[in-house]
C-alpha cells in the first residue's frame, strides 16, 4: 500500500482516538515531540512501556481484589500508580477511570472495586489494540521511506 | 565530605531522575532529551530514593558519589517519599546545595508549600510537559553555554517562581505571600554560589514586598485617618 494512503489511515485512527476521548493533548504533546525530529521512536517506545506496566499493575489488580480479606491500601497505591503513567503518556479514559477506581477503593467498596478493575482492564484493551494497530502503520510509512 | 565535581562540559546539564513509575521516567528523560532548546541534558534515572542517595553518595560517611546539577524527583514512592529525599540532599550538601525539582500527580497547596519550604528550587505538577522543561533547566547549577541561541520554546525567560506556579487557584492569598516570603528566603539561602544570577530578580521581590506594605499602611491610614490629621509618618 503507498505510505500516502497509510498515512491517511493513521491519520484517522489518531483523529477518532482524539474524538472519542481515548487520549488527550498530553498524548498529542508527546507525537509533536516526536515530529520535531530528534528523538524518533519516543511516542512507540513509552507507549511500549505504559502498555507492559499496565498489564502488571492489572493482574497485581486482580489477584489483590480476589483475596478473601482485600487490602484496599495497597489496591489504591497500584491505581494511583496507573493513574500516573496514563496521565503522563495522555491516556485520557484509562486515567478518569483510575479517578472512579480510587474512589472506591478509598469507600473500601470490594464490588465496586472489583468492577472498575473490568472497566479499566477493558478500556486498557481497546486502547493497547489502537495503538498496536497505530505502530504498525508507523512502521509500515517507515519501510516504504 | 568530597563530592567529585569535575568540570561540567559547556551547556550540558546533568538530571538526576527519581521516580517509581517506569513511564513517567522515561517519559521524563525524553522530555528532557528531545528538548529543543540550546544545551543539553544529561539524564541519569533511578527507581527509589534510596538508589538516588546512593548514587549522589549521602548513605556514606565519606560520601563519594557523582556530581549532578540537579535532581528531578517524584513526591510519593514508596519506602522514601521525594519530600524526604529533598530534604536529605538539602541537609548533606551545604557548601554546594544541588537544587530539587518536586514533581507530583497531586496538585495540592500544602503539599507545595511544605516541599518549597524544604527548600525545593520548584514544584511542578504532573504530567510532565515540554512547557516544563525550560523551568526545569532554569533551576540547575550547570553553566548556560556562552553562545547558545535563546531556547525556542520558552517565549520569555520566566525565573522560578517561588510560590509554585503551578498551585491551586483557590490557595489563599495568606499562604501564598508566605510561599512568596519563603521564596525570598529560599533564594536568599541559597545564593551563595549564584548571587549574581539572582541579585535581580532578588532586588525586584525586596522592592514590590516593599511597596506592598507601604501600599498597605497607607490605606490603612487613610482609612481610619478620617476624623484625625492626614499626616503620614511611616
């Protein structure tokens, strides 16, 4: 496919994932960085990153909610950390979801808990599955230059 | 207490970062790196505070550690908070103060204060953003290169504000005149080895606090001045 037409297709893929609030102008601030030409590779790289750290921080998630007795503090402290790394990368959904998700935990609501965390695992999701789709048109732009 | 401190090369600025988030440091170093403003920063990231003393050498008593410009920390990590390492560097390092940035999620005035009284060149409220950068560069001890062109990104030079830019709206006015005396004094403190950069900024401040009392006084004057004489005698 010529990298016009790829293009254009990232182009879209980032424009709906600014429409439907999936992120936010920090993540937009980070992509212009990177157009600025001297570090290549920053927008894959830290997405890379948020994406294998919040895959940890969900499962810890899970097992800590799944235990008899629920130690709310140390559910907290692993949402605030969550809620960290997708303000700084601009995951604008994941993040307000993390708001909701303290809440609870700071309430020590077990089931509202345990529901945010399904919340939040599928909004994680659906954004890992955009951004994936996301490198792969940047690469695929790089190899046609 | 030795710290190596060989000879910064020209413009180049050494972060120490400190934070827990694998995410925010790097999102963090790249920041810094991909800056388009003239010098260039070297960063050093770490995980924990207590790798951060390590490294700068304040776990030892002989305190060898490596020389950096500046420390970029988080607030809240777990074991040792960004708070406690502020004030660890600012109490082990009295002949040549390394400046602390502060860098939280939570945009909270008490929080602020309390890290600018410790004596925190700034506060900066998370996430991290290009506008941040030349704040960031601004607190460093490191040498501005000679010839490098003004930096693109920041319109006018904006020295650290001592209150914490960044603080809520609804702070009171109260706590922020003490932030803006804490400031003064922070500078004050920590002049020594850059009076000259700050003399200005430092002459400015003594002059509108000064202005601000008598402006004060007068009112205060004309207001229950009404029945007796006018005269003023501050």
């Amino acid at each position: 496919m010529a990298a016009a037409a790829l293009r254009e297709q990232l182009n879209a893929l980032l424009a709906s994932m600014f429409a439907s609030g999936l992120v936010d102008e920090q993540f937009q601030q980070l992509q212009m960085l990177q157009d600025d030409g001297s570090t290549p590779g920053f927008v894959a790289e830290v997405v890379t990153l948020f994406c294998d750290d919040a895959d940890r921080i969900i499962s810890e998630l899970a097992a800590l909610l799944e235990q008899p007795v629920v130690d709310f503090d140390k559910v907290d402290a692993y949402v605030h950390q969550l809620k960290g790394s997708s303000a700084s990368i601009g995951a604008q959904k994941v993040k307000f979801t993390c708001m909701q998700f303290r809440q609870l935990c700071q309430d020590k609501n077990r089931d509202g808990c345990i529901m945010a965390l399904a919340v939040v695992r599928n909004e994680f999701y659906d954004l890992r599955n955009k951004f994936q789709t996301m490198l792969q048109l940047e690469q695929q732009i790089q190899a046609q230059q | 207490m030795e710290v190596g401190r060989a000879e910064a090369a020209e413009g180049v600025t050494r972060v120490l970062v400190v934070d827990d988030s694998p995410v925010d440091r790097r999102v963090a170093q790249l920041l810094l790196s991909s800056s388009s403003c003239a010098g260039s920063f070297h960063v050093i990231a770490v995980d924990s505070a207590k790798k951060a003393m390590e490294f700068l050498g304040l776990n030892l008593m002989d305190g060898k550690g490596q020389a950096v410009d500046m420390v970029l920390t988080d607030y809240s990590m777990p074991d040792m908070t960004g708070y406690e390492l502020l004030k660890a560097i600012k109490a082990m390092n009295l002949l040549k103060p390394i400046p602390v940035v502060v860098m939280s999620s939570e945009n909270e005035p008490q929080r602020i204060s309390r890290c600018l009284n410790a004596g925190a060149e700034d506060f900066i409220v998370k996430p991290l953003q290009s506008k941040d950068v030349q704040r960031i560069r601004s607190c460093s001890t490191a040498r501005p290169n000679k010839g490098s062109a003004p930096c693109e990104a920041a319109t006018k030079r904006t020295p650290p504000p001592p209150s914490g830019h960044h603080a809520a709206g609804g702070a009171a006015s109260a706590s922020g005149r003490r932030g803006h005396f804490a400031g003064v004094a922070m500078i004050l403190h920590s002049s020594s080895a850059e009076l000259s950069q700050y003399f200005p900024l430092l002459v400015k401040l003594v002059l509108l606090a000064y202005a601000v009392l008598c402006l004060g006084e007068i009112l205060h004057r004309w207001s229950s001045g009404g029945g007796g004489g006018r005269s003023l005698s501050l």
